[in-house]
C-alpha cells in the first residue's frame, strides 16, 4: 500500500507526538465497537472514546503537549443550539476542576454521526462568555435607559406570574405573547399556551422561511422538504443557506456521500457560495427568476416523456385542474398531459435563459439529468429566493414541481415531506386547544399567512389594533435581526403599546437591552430540550440535557432545579414555565396549575424528569434497547443523547388505512397526503376559494426586485441580504470567540465589471441606499457574484450604546443612537470592537476592529400579500462614501417604512373566506385553536 505520510507526520511520528497513523491497520472487527475502535491510551485521540469508559475517560492534556498531562473526563452527551439542526454532542467534564472543558461531535447521534460544523464546539466559549448573564435582571429606569439591577428568581416570577394571571382574571387573553426566535423542545411550548388558554404563540417564520413553507405546503400539507441525499442521484439546491450557511452539517455529510457514490450537485444562487463551489452546475439566476427556470425544465421534462406518469396518473390532483378547465368533461390522463404542455409552452430553455440571465444550452441538460435520475432527485429550498422575492413562494412551489413530474415524493433517494421524520411526542397532560383568535398574529388581511404576521407587529401596534400587556422574547433578538428593527425599537419603548418586556435569553442583545427583565437561560449545555429534525431518510429523537445537572446526578447529588447545577443562576425554559404557570395560578382556580402538578406525587410540582419519563417511555423501541442495558427510557437517552426511532421512513402516503382515513388508489384505500385531496396538488381549490385564481397553479411571479426595472447607470442593483457565513448563527456568535475570530466583518460583495463601472476597489467605503435610508459598508470584490446584484452576509454590525451592559465585546461595536427629527434616526459608531481584559486572556488579543454593519435594520417591511414572508432582498442603490460618512454610519426613517407597510398591504385580499372562515382550516398553524375560532363571530 502507497505511504501517503508527509515528511511532517514522519517526524512527528518518530519524536512521538502523534500515534503512529497506520496503528489499525490489520486491526480485526473484533477490536471495534460499533465499528469504532476500542481505545485504551490516553494519547489516542484517531476516534470517539466508547461509552463505557464516558464515566471515566482519561486523555493527555492537549494543552500541555509534549508533556504527557493526564486529564480525567466525565462525558456527557447533549445536543447543539447553535442552530436548529440539533447535532450530537459529547460535553467534556474536568472531574478535577468540575467544569467542562470542551465539546466534541457525538458519534450515536444518528443525524451528525460524531461531526459537527465549527459553531458546535463553539458551545464552550458561550458558556464561557466574560460578559455573559448569570443572574435574573431588572431595568429600574425607563425601558432603555440601561440601568439594570439583579433580581431573585423568586420576586421575578412573582411579578411576571401574577401580571399574567390578573390579564387572564381580566379576560384579556390576546394580550400575552410568547414570541420565539431560537425554537426548541418539540410541543413543550404548545403544552404550556394551551394550558394557559391563549392563542399567545408568535414566531419568526415570516422573517425566515413562510415563503418556501407555504409553496410546499400548498403542494401537500407539510411546509419543509427532506431529501434523502444520501441515496440521490441528482441533487437540485436552491440556495446554498441551508447547506453552507446556516442548517445542517447533517445535510452536508450526505450530499458529500451522495456525490462520492456519483450524485451530480446543481446549485442555483446569485453567489458562489461554498455549495456552489462544489456543485457540477452553479446558475447564478438573477434574484426572483428562479420559477421561470423550474417551469423551464418542468417543460422539458413533460415534452420529452421523462415523466413518471404512475406517480403523476394516481398522486397529483390533475382531475380537479382538467375539471376546472373543461367541467362537462370526464378527462383522461393524456388531455392532462396535452394541457400542461400547453400550459407551460412559453417557458423554452431561450425564455428562461434570458430571464434568469444563464445560458440556455444547460437547462435542457439539467432536465434529462432529473429525468435520468427519476425517484431518486433530492432538492432543497429553504430562504434563498424564496424569502427573498414577492412571489417567492412560487420558487418552491415550482422546484416541487419537479419532484412530483418525475414521482420523486416520499421515495428512496427522493424528496420527503418533513412529517414523516419528525417525531411527535405523547405527554402525560395534554391540555385541550386554546379558543382565542389573536388578530396580532392572524390579521384578516393574510388568511394564507404562512405562520404568524410577526413582521408587521410593530405596524399593527401603531395602527392601534392591540397591545400586549405581558411579552415574551424568547432567544429573539428583533430589533437587530428583523428589517425595520428601529420601529421595534419605538414599540419596545412605548409601555402603551407593550406594558411587560421579559427578554428569556442567554446573552444580551439589542433587545434584551430594551426588556424589563432580562432571564438568562441556558446554552446547549445548561438546558433541556427534545429534538427531532429532518436531517436524513429516518426519524430519530436527540436529547439535549443541562451537563453539569448529569455530571451532579453522576456523582450521586441530588439537583431540584436546573440552576443549582448551572453557571450563577442561569436557567431553563421548562422550569422556568412549569415555576411561573404556578404562580399564574398559586390556587389552581384558573384551571392552569393542574397541567404542571406532578403526575405522581399529589399537589406537587411536575418535575422535568417526570415529564420526559413519559415522553421517553411512549417512544416506539426506545424502553426495549434500554432494557438491553439495565437502563430506564430516561436514563438510556441521558447516556447517549439520542436515539433512531425509524430506520426508513418513505413512501408513507402508500400506507394501506381504512376507508374513512385514506383515499383509493391503486386499488386500495390509502394514507396519501394531508391536503383536501390527500393527494398532490397540482390545482390549488384553496388558492381559487381565497381569491386567487391566477396563481392555482405552479407559476412565475415577478419579484419586487424584478432586474429588468433596474438601471445601473443609476447604480442601482438587487441587495442580496440573505445569505450567511457558515461560522455565524444569526445574532448570538457574538459571544463566540472562536467563530468572531474566523468571521469578524461583512463587507458589500460586488462584481468586477460593477466595481469597475463604478470605480470602486475593495474596501472602499460605499453608501447603500435603501427605500427607507442607508448604510455605509465597505466591499469586496470578486467573481463570486453575478454582475448587477450585490450581496451582504446578515449576521454581523452587532451594536450596544454606552448606556448598555458590556456585552458580546468580541464583535459589539459601541455606537451613538440620534433621533434627528420623529422617527428620523442616525446610528455612528463611537468604538470599534477594542481590546479589553477579563478572566480570559484572549480577551487582550483581539487583532480584529471593525465587526461589520447592521444592513437589516435599514430594509423597510415587504410582507408577501400570499405567505406572509418579508420579501428580504432590495433594490438599492449605491454610492461611493462621501467624505462625512464613516464605517457603519445607518440613516432610518420610520415614517417611510410605515407607509411601505400600508402600500404593501393594498395588495392583500383579506379574509372571509368560504363560509366565513378567518383562514382555511386544513392550514396548519403551530398553535391550532379550536377549529370554531377559525370562524368570525362578528
Ligand atoms: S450544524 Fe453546526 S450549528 Fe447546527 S446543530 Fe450542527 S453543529 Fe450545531
């Protein structure tokens, strides 16, 4: 066998500072554990310590090399926070000093397989933060004002709890909202809201995926996309967010398994992103002009018979589509045929090229390259153009399009909706559904909304439609991630509009600055969660348990609460709500107490071990491989932090059912799909009964951003705002040192050919006037973008002003806030991210200054009129800086981005729909009321 060894590891290995790298070489099966290989010395860092050495697992001290240093470990699996994905992780407890040294990939989480992306160990500088928050705070001046005293748990939950309960006395349920940024712990929260009888559940879908959602889920009742990569032969990603940017090393590791086996990679995306860059076809479409090339290649597909027509015959509506068209007919599959054809026939390759801006010669290609790939094309779409465009949902709608011509729905090697992995816990209490309607949320205007109208909050609240007495932010930082985050600054202010600010957050942020009280919650690490996400052709469940609790509870102490174990008094959500619905209701008279009262011991409190007791014992297989090792449910997912529930999970809408349950396809009564026809929907109903009939069908909306109504002589171009460095999480790596020092700045992206018209080089400064003001960046440019669109990564410009704690000092700029003229405000920048001192000596060697520019603060609100979403790219225009403009300098005027608001709402067609219903009641909602609230009274 070849010696690949470099003359680098030759000498390291004869000094002795690594294991020789052939040591497995002829190493037999049995010398593994599921296929890991059993290690003994503490020098052998090649693979994952087996489990049963996790309660005493030795290792050199790898920062004392070459001295040999043994250090002894607890290891402790929980799950990754840093984005939704959940991966697997092994938490590293110094038994010496009692704290945990470091975070390593888990390799039984059957979704990450041991692997993490860098934000994953990362999880130790968060709960190592020199500016972290250990204690509950409250503000004692006005909101704002930065004057912040400690608080007990205790007085906090009292106050907070007995507000809450006088607002439910009072009947003024509408008024208490739980608002999510970070979700987590599948159905805890519903549980929680239903037991308090409000419909008090807000999100921030609109400002991060209704669009693509709702296109899926016109389709067939599930709003995300699973692909099986891994057994693709073709891969189709719109966007590269997902994969190289925010979610899913999980993905990732597939796609990179699928392409080794000979899957081919079509990335479509204004930007060579890292996706891109590996990819076999790269489209950088101008913005908005996705659809019109999925409908391209639809056409391709039907014209040249590289459809599926069993799927299509018996799994797509197209009776429903013909009957519209021709209703005295009984039509056969062939005149559907014959219609799409008809229907699609504008859309040839040389259209599409031109309106995407590509070439027309491998659309064709890509085509037979899906054909070829038949049941086994994998495609993606998550924000991209979909979050980006009006219309966007469309983009979705139009790419699912492809899976169903080619039958490549629910199949090995296909697209899943993301229902059949999810894992749907069972509790010990499951309160019945709230009966409130919250217009905040479900405004008549958007009866489609994909998920709550959060990005209008702050316009509704001025229009005088509410208030909200008690609000929650929860990991949710909007004022810094939302587009127009000054008008939330406005509404943050005004005690009218919302009388309590409780900011549950582990860092502070821009709006946590703005809270009455700030509850730290814990990092990955300090809380409990359950997760299940669809990573990968299978369903599984990972538990993400507060470390040192376990570490404790291993050493034979007994912890009540969470916080006992934790850093100063960090907490957890789950207690944190079973502990305040008790004080919303101390004597149990609003019915609320009796949802969170242990099951087993009278009159007591629900602990959390008893509340995952249940859960766990109810999931299908996990009490029987516990059993195998002496262990509980419970204790076998506090040994391993996850868990495969199924193996394989497509094909399910051929589930055979009984006659109410299912419809007949071939020849037998079947699950199908949960939409109105339990089948695909090619032809829309609900589109036509909510007064949208042009669109019942897969089409092409033009975007607000459309290219062709640019004109660059004017500097204007299309702001790709969407997009995100793979190191970054949205607003909460600024106290991630590690990921600050790889991505400390987002300069503008631009083309060479724009730069040069414009004269400009990189890290010149340039003005970005959007519709409602501007901010000052500099760019970068390169070929990694396509002439005439722009791009800025969203995740950095991180700011405090002098009067607020010190925090996230890694990447927080301090700046001047000026209200020039009513709602006129101006943001400069006083310091740069400076060195300072701390308990950590990294802290004095910051080599970084400048830590980027808040873009999204400067985007007025776009809602889609159909799904809701904030439609994020702009039409900007740019400049070079003028002499009195600095780095970061933003302009914002809110009565600008107020009238936007209103204009963007004539474009709406409000509710009532059939039968007077607010929204159509096969729409999905995250808190469903009662299916009676979905009507008006009125
Ligand atoms: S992909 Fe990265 S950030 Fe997301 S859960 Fe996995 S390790 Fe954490």
């Amino acid at each position: 066998m070849e010696d690949k060894r470099s003359f680098i590891e030759k000498a390291a290995e004869s000094l002795g500072f690594i294991k020789k790298l052939d040591r497995y070489k002829g190493v037999s099966q049995t010398d593994f554990t599921d296929g890991i290989p059993k290690l003994t010395e503490p020098g052998d860092l090649a693979n994952f310590p087996p489990p049963e050495q996790w309660d005493n697992w030795v290792e050199y001290d790898a920062t004392e090399l070459p001295k040999r240093i043994k250090k002894t470990y607890s290891i402790i699996p929980t799950t990754c926070f840093n984005c939704e994905a959940a991966c697997g992780l092994l938490a590293y407890v110094d038994k010496e000093k009692q704290r945990i040294r470091k975070f390593e990939g888990n390799p039984y989480h059957p979704a990450s397989r041991g692997k993490t992306c860098a934000k994953g160990p990362a999880t130790i500088n968060q709960i190592n933060d020199t500016d972290r928050i250990l204690y509950p705070m409250k503000q004692t001046g006005k909101r704002g004002e930065g004057k912040w005293e400690r608080v007990s748990w205790d007085e906090a939950l009292e106050d907070i709890g007995s507000r809450i309960g006088k607002v439910l006395q009072e009947k003024r349920h509408n008024e208490i909202v739980y608002h999510v940024g970070r979700p987590g712990n599948e159905g805890y929260m519903n549980r929680v809201l239903n037991g308090w009888g409000i419909d008090g559940h807000n999100s921030h879908t609109n400002i991060c995926s209704a669009g693509a959602r709702f296109g899926y889920n016109i389709w067939h009742g599930s709003d995300r996309p699973s692909p099986d990569y891994a057994n693709a032969k073709f891969i189709l990603l719109m966007s590269a967010h997902l994969e190289s940017g925010h979610y899913f090393n999980p993905h990732s590791q597939r796609i990179i398994e699928a392409k080794l086996k000979g899957a081919k990679l079509c990335v479509i995306d204004p930007r060579l992103s890292n996706t891109a860059a590996r990819a076999d076809y790269w489209l950088p479409t101008f913005p908005g002009t996705e659809a019109a090339l999925f409908l391209s290649l639809a056409k391709i597909i039907i014209d040249e018979n590289l459809y599926n027509r069993e799927f299509l015959e018996n799994w797509v509506n197209w009776q429903d589509y013909m009957k519209q068209k021709n209703p005295d007919t009984t039509p056969e599959f062939s005149e559907f045929i014959a219609a799409i054809k008809d229907e699609y026939k504008s859309y040839t390759p040389e259209y599409a090229a031109a309106e995407c801006g590509i070439d027309a010669e491998v659309i064709p290609e890509i085509a037979r390259e899906i054909g070829k790939a038949g049941t086994q094309f994998a495609c993606h779409s998550w924000r991209s153009a979909a979050s980006g465009n009006l219309g966007g949902w469309q983009t979705s709608r139009c790419l699912h399009f492809l899976s169903v011509l080619v039958g490549a729905v629910g199949t090995e090697g296909g697209t899943l909706p993301n229902d059949w992995n999810k894992f749907k816990p069972t509790f010990h209490d499951t309160p019945p559904p709230h009966k409130q309607w919250n217009e905040l949320h479900y405004p008549d205007e958007y009866p489609l909304s994909h998920y709550e109208m959060s990005n209008i909050l702050p316009y509704l609240l001025k229009e005088g439609r509410g208030k909200l007495d008690v609000y929650f932010t929860r990991v949710f930082n909007p004022v810094w991630t939302y587009p127009d985050g000054f008008s939330w600054m406005e509404m943050l202010q005004d005690k009218d509009k919302v009388g309590l600010h409780v900011a549950l957050t582990p860092t502070w942020s821009e709006t946590a600055f703005l809270a009455d009280y700030v509850l730290p919650m814990g990092h990955a690490s300090e809380r409990h969660d359950l997760n299940s996400y669809e990573t990968h052709q299978a369903m599984w469940i990972a538990f993400r348990q507060p470390v040192m609790r376990e570490y404790l509870r291993r050493q034979g102490k007994e912890v009540k609460l969470t916080y006992e174990a934790n850093i100063g008094e960090v907490w957890e959500e789950d207690e944190f709500f079973i502990e305040l619905s008790w004080r919303i209701d101390p004597d149990g008279s609003l019915g609320i107490r009796k949802h969170f009262e242990s099951p087993d011991k009278q009159g007591e409190k629900l602990s959390v071990d008893e509340y995952y007791t249940h859960i766990f014992n109810n999931v299908p297989g996990l009490s029987e491989r516990a059993k195998q090792e002496n262990l509980s449910a419970l204790d076998y997912m506090k040994k391993y932090g996850a868990f495969e529930v199924n193996q394989t999970v497509i094909n399910q809408h051929m589930t055979e059912v009984t006659e109410d349950k299912g419809i007949k396809v071939l020849g037998k009564y079947r699950q199908g799909f949960p939409t109105p026809s339990r089948k695909q929907e090619f032809f829309s109903q609900t589109m036509m009964d909510w007064k949208w009939n042009e669109y019942t069908i897969p089409g092409y909306i033009k975007s607000h951003v459309y290219w062709r109504g640019l004109d660059k002589a004017k500097g204007e171009f299309i702001l790709v705002p969407t997009f995100r460095l793979p190191t970054m999480i949205h607003s909460r790596s600024g106290n991630a040192k590690w990921l600050v020092e790889i991505s400390n700045r987002n300069p503008v992206w631009i083309n060479t050919t724009d730069a040069d018209q414009l004269g400009i080089q990189t890290d010149d400064l340039v003005k970005v006037n959007t519709d409602i003001g501007y901010f000052v960046d500099k760019v970068w440019v390169t070929e990694s973008i396509r002439p005439g669109v722009i791009a800025c990564s969203h995740h950095l410009g991180r700011w405090r002003r002098d009067q607020d704690p010190p925090a996230n000092r890694w990447v927080m700029n301090t700046v001047n806030i000026q209200e020039k003229e009513p709602g006129k405000y101006t943001v400069n920048t006083v310091r740069q991210i400076e060195r300072y001192k701390s308990s950590d000596k990294d802290s004095e060697h910051i080599f970084w200054k400048e830590g980027g520019v808040h873009q999204n603060i400067t985007f007025p609100p776009h809602p889609d009129p159909i799904s809701g979403m904030h439609c994020w790219h702009q039409k900007v225009k740019i400049e070079k800086a003028g002499t009195d403009d600095s780095y970061g300098d933003i302009f914002v005027d809110t009565n600008k981005s107020f009238k936007i608001y209103k204009e963007w709402l004539t474009m709406t067609r409000p509710a009532p729909g059939p039968g007077n219903l607010r929204r159509p009641l096969w729409l999905n909602r995250p808190l469903k009321p009662v299916t009676e609230a979905f009507y008006y009274n009125k």
